[in-house]
C-alpha cells in the first residue's frame, strides 16, 4: 500500500496512547525505515521493551 498518507499516520501515532501506539506502529503497512524510524521519535523510550515484545 505505497498511497499511505504518513503525515496523518504520524499525526494520530503522537495523539494515541500506549496501546495505540503500538497497534498503529505494528498494524501500519507501506511505510519505510526511515518513516517508521521517525515514528520512534515519538514512542516513550522507556516503554520500548512493550514495543518490541508486540513485534515478536
């Protein structure tokens, strides 16, 4: 799916909490390293291991 609008992705990833922020960060499709990486910058670094253990 590369029409993915990442500014709005990026939008709602900021706004969400927790549990939305990684539901959006693993459910999103079509975005790039460097797009997924930019939504890291606004992932709670303390609550990586959560992010990581959702990834598998």
């Amino acid at each position: 799916m590369s029409d993915v609008n990442f500014e709005e992705v990026k939008r709602q990833f900021i706004d969400s909490d927790l549990d939305n922020k990684i539901k959006i960060y693993t459910t999103t499709q079509g975005l790039t390293v460097e797009q997924f990486k930019e939504l890291l910058r606004y992932y709670p670094i303390q609550y990586l291991s959560k992010l990581e253990k959702a990834l598998g």
